[in-house]
C-alpha cells in the first residue's frame, strides 16, 4: 500500500454538493502512513461545512473498505489555509467546465 493507493482510494469519495470527488477538490492536504495506522489530513471547502461528519464517515469508511489490513484509520481537518477554486486539479476543472460549471 502507498500513497498513490490510498490517493486512488480517496476518489471514490465525492463532496455530496460539488460533483467531483475529494482528490480532484483539492481537499487532501497531507497522508502519514506508518506501519498499519494511516492519518489522513485535509480540509472542506468551507470550515462551517453541513456536510462535515458525513464526509469524515465516507472517508473512513471507504479506506476501511479498500485497505482491511489497517489497524487505525485517522482524519484531520485543518482550516489553516482556505479552500479555493485553484485547489482543484485540472482535470476536476475540466469535468466542472463539462457541466456548465464557470470555472
């Protein structure tokens, strides 16, 4: 298991508003893997998010689902640095762009 692994893991977990996964959002700041205990850092678009907990769930969840072996799964959020638009990969732009999106 890597990082590119667990980076291809977390697209499957999409922002329920936004129709591009967390990845392509730009929303993962930093992953520690050690040994069997992962700790994922990352933010929301907007610290106030309604949607907090049910994206922190799905995240778990999901890398639960694809890396069984761990032993401890952990996500930070940290609001340090705002959100933005230009956080978004290019190819999240050019799916938003695809659905009207004017990004």
């Amino acid at each position: 298991m890597t990082e590119i692994d667990i980076i291809n893991a977390l697209k499957d977990v999409y922002d329920p508003e936004i129709p591009l996964n967390i990845v392509d959002l730009g929303l993962i700041r930093k992953i520690d893997l050690n040994d069997k205990k992962l700790k994922v850092t990352m933010t929301l678009t907007t610290p106030q998010c309604p949607l907090e907990k049910y994206i922190l769930r799905t995240v778990i969840k999901t890398l639960h689902r694809h890396f069984p072996q761990l032993d401890e799964i952990s996500v930070n959020f940290d609001f340090s640095e705002p959100w933005n638009t230009e956080k978004i990969s290019a190819e999240g732009k050019e799916k938003l762009r695809k659905l009207g999106w004017n990004i």
